[in-house]
C-alpha cells in the first residue's frame, strides 16, 4: 500500500495548507524520490522519499516505527527530506509522522550488511529518541513542509532565458518562471520550473 500511503501524504499536505501547497508525484521511483512539494507562487522545491507503516502492523502495535531505505538509492542533500508515516488504517489518515531532512538521516544511520539504513524510532510521545525531534502529531504535516520550504537553501539554478541563454540565478525564489535546463544526478533534462528539484549545471553557455 506504498503508492495509496504516498498519495494519502500529498492530499493530506493539500487539504492541511489550503492549497498553499502543491505537489508532483514521481513516473520512475529509482531516484529514492517520491512525492516533491512547492509552494504556490514560488518556485523552491522539497523532494521526499515516504515510508509509511500501517497501524495493523505487529511493529508498530510495540509502540515503534520501524523502516529501511535502501542506500543504493539514498542520495543525501539538502532538498530531500525522509518521511516516515504511520498510517491509522481505520481513520485512513495519518497519525504520526516523522520528517527527517537526508543529511541528518545519513549522519544518524549506518549502512548494513544489506546496503539498508535502518530508521527506528518510538512512537511515545514522552520518548527523548535521537528522532524525537522530528516527530510530527496529527495535523503538523503540512506546516512542517511548508516550513521547510521557506526556509530552504537550494543550490544554485541555471535557467534558460527567452533569447536562449543560459544565466546563473543565486537562489529558486529569483528564478524566473520559465524552462530551466537543469541536471539530476548527472542526467541533463528540460523540465518546467515548478518541479525542477536539484542541482544545476554550473556551466554558462550561449
């Protein structure tokens, strides 16, 4: 039920925020990326990877959430955060969740003899966990993504202007709403401002 839980995430964001809050969902999942938010009107991204974890579980009837992320697909920066949901399967809304941003989850985990980073964390309120917190109750989801959204330090983007040149703009709020010819990862794609995420090529060309 990964895909309904990741869904549940973005509405619950969008009815939360008002619709401050939009999202996109990702086509191919080999990026350790599945749902990336923006607010409305600017154009600074969040890229999350969800794991959620149904209140039917046996783990999580212990009072623990537990998760693995494979670190094959675990690319830490600073516009990626892990989220790690759980899930009340009677109400059909989420009831708890953690928001982790990657290079504090990279720093706090280690990778195990399966190339798996292990998230475990206790699901009580009064716990002082390394993750505690980063624990959201019912209801902060959205506001934490948004918050996380202004105040984010993305890195340099390089966007295409209307007479085909590439310019440097020194952060996403200042970039115009246009193509920006940008690269995940090594693979160069156009893609419209709104859902470019990451970094760009450092390169000016004419």
């Amino acid at each position: 039920m990964g895909k309904a839980a990741e869904l549940l995430v973005a509405a619950t964001c969008i009815l939360q925020s008002r619709a401050k809050l939009n999202v996109s969902t990702s086509i191919i999942d080999d990026e350790g990326v599945d749902l990336v938010f923006h607010l409305r009107e600017h154009t600074a991204t969040l890229a999350v990877q969800v794991k959620a974890r149904m209140s039917d579980g046996l783990v999580v009837q212990r009072g623990r959430f537990q998760a693995v992320v494979r670190d094959s697909s675990f690319y830490p920066r600073s516009d990626l955060d892990m989220m790690f949901v759980y899930v009340d399967v009677t109400r059909g809304s989420i009831a708890q969740a953690w928001m982790v941003p990657s290079p504090v989850f990279e720093a706090n985990t280690t990778v195990n003899a399966r190339g798996r980073r292990v998230f475990s964390a206790s699901m009580s309120a009064e716990s002082g966990d390394k993750w505690s917190k980063y624990r959201l109750v019912e209801g902060e989801l959205a506001r934490r993504v948004v918050q996380r959204l202004e105040s984010s330090d993305l890195r340099m983007f390089v966007g295409v202007s209307g007479d085909g040149r590439h310019r440097r703009w020194a952060g996403a709020r200042h970039l115009p709403r246009t193509v920006a010819q940008a690269t995940y990862r090594g693979r160069s794609a156009e893609a419209g401002v709104g859902v470019v995420t990451l970094r760009a090529r450092r390169e000016t060309t004419t």
